[in-house]
C-alpha cells in the first residue's frame, strides 16, 4: 500500500488509458455471444435465442464468401510485401537528407494525405484519373504513351496497382513517423566513426541504421502481419465500383453489404465475422512473435 502512495501521480495518469480501454475495448467483449445467437435487436443480447454455430455455417456458406477472403488476404500481402519495406526506405531515405527546411518539407508533404479521409481521398483520384478531362490521361496521351483515355477505376488489371499506390500516398508518410523516430535515436557518433573509417553513405545505412532500428521493424512486422485479415474496409468501399466489383470485394465490405441486405438478421453474420478475423489474426500474431523469439529477435510478448 506505501508503494501505491507512492505511486498514485503515476497510477492516476494511467487511469484514463485504463479506463478507456475497459469501456471501449474489454466490456464490449461480451457481444461476442451475438454471433452465436439470431440476434434481435429489440430484445437485446440476453434475450436472443441462442442457434449455435449456425451463422457460421452461414457465414463459410455465402456465395462471396470465399472470393472475399481471397481479395483480402491478396491484398494484404500485396500491401505488406510492397508498402512495407517502401516505408522503411522512405524513412531512410527521409534520414538521409542533410537540409533541414528541405527535409520538413518532405515529411509534411508526405504526411498530410494521411488526414484526409478516404471519402475525400477516392473522389481525388477519381476526378485525376478520369476519361473526361483528367489530367492524368491527359498527361499521358500528350507524352504519346496512351493514344485514348484509359479508364484506370474500372479496369480490374488496374485495380490493384491503383489500391497499392492511392494506399501509399496516403499512408506511407504518416507510417514512416515511427521509423525515423527510432532513427534519430541511434548516436551521431556512429556515424562520424563510420566516416573516419571511410564508409560511404549506403555502408552507413546498411551497417548502422538498418541494425538500429531492427527491433522496431520486427515489432511492426509483427503487428502488421496480424492485421492481414483487414484489407483496408474505407479504402476498398471508397474506391471499388460493379465494374471491379469481384477484385474489390474483401470480408469487412462483404459484411457491410450483408448488413445492409439483411437488416437485424445481418448483426449476428457480422458479429461471427469480427470473431473469424480476430481468430485468424490471432493465430498470426502469436506465431510471428513465436518466429521472432526464436530468430533471438525482439518481440512483443
């Protein structure tokens, strides 16, 4: 108890974080027996009868279902494979650079597409890409590389490279905050040895930088490895339409529109959704943390 006196400035400036956590992410824990109900929101959870596993039997049965786990989890290597290491480099990159108004000038342009939702964000690009009057297209066809619009939104070869870029425009910037964080740590005398020494500006970044900020990559690899259930559900919605309509579809957009088709029946399909996805990247959590503990790499847990 004297060690909790002690203690209670700090104790009491965790209370907030701990209270929101419990209000917003441990008490909404008991929603979980929705998805083993056919929910009816008038008579709550208590009083919905309970119908077993069957919604997800409805859920694995679904005609889309099968296609939208395929959209999600290539999408999401496809972001975790090109993105990730793209935003270590432009961290590096970001590192690299020696004029200091130069090098604000870069991150604050990289980081304000971060704080534009993908609402605003999908009309930009539908609007630069447009057939009438876009100025990518229009840009093209003056250089002689295209000789007609090409409709980019619509064209389902198009469609993924569209998701990868539009994705790192508007993230990259913003995700690439952690690395140069843990950049900027590592010891300016590291480098002023490694000059004395006669390393050029790649050995510096390979022998210093990258070994600095392992554990970081490590720790959000992991975490971004647990996300790969999650494709990017505003993203997706925002810039899918019928013609991409079978590469756009991923499980969350698959549960929206279910939710909007099925009305009250549609909770608890969504419900045994969320579970299935936090089930799968569990899994994937606690096997890359397992990975990296036995590479003798940091982890999380």
């Amino acid at each position: 108890m004297s060690k909790l006196y002690r203690q209670r400035w700090l104790i009491a400036f965790t209370l907030p974080g701990f209270i929101f956590f419990l209000i917003f992410s441990y008490f909404p824990m008991y929603g979980v027996i929705i998805s083993f109900q056919d929910y009816d929101v008038f008579k709550g959870v208590w009083g919905s009868g309970f119908v077993g596993f069957e919604n997800y039997r409805t859920l694995f049965d679904m005609p889309d279902f099968m296609n939208a786990l395929k959209n999600t989890v290539v999408i999401s290597l496809l972001k975790l494979v090109i993105l990730f290491p793209a935003t270590v480099l432009f961290a590096l990159l970001i590192n690299e650079i020696r004029s200091g108004w130069f090098k604000k000038l870069i991150q604050t342009t990289s980081y304000l597409p971060y704080f534009v939702s993908w609402v605003i964000a999908a009309g930009i690009w539908y609007k630069l890409l447009s057939i009438d009057g876009g100025v990518v297209n229009n840009f093209l066809i003056a250089l002689g590389i295209i000789d007609e619009p090409f409709y980019f939104v619509a064209d389902p070869d198009a469609f993924y490279p569209l998701i990868i870029f539009t994705e790192a425009w508007k993230n990259m910037g913003f995700s690439a905050i952690i690395f140069i964080a843990a950049l900027s740590a590592i010891d300016p005398q590291l480098y002023e040895a490694a000059k004395v020494d006669g390393a050029n500006r790649f050995k510096q970044i390979w022998h210093i930088s990258l070994p600095g900020i392992k554990n970081t990559i490590v720790l959000l690899f992991i975490l971004n490895v647990s996300g790969l259930m999650r494709a990017g559900q505003d993203q997706m919605w925002t810039m899918s339409n019928v013609t991409v309509q079978s590469q756009a579809e991923i499980l969350d957009t698959l549960v929206l529109r279910y939710l909007k088709d099925m009305g009250m029946m549609g909770y608890s399909i969504g419900t045994a959704m969320g579970i299935f996805q936090a089930f799968i990247g569990l899994g994937l959590f606690l096997s890359c943390n397992y990975l990296a503990k036995a590479l003798k790499s940091d982890s999380i847990i």
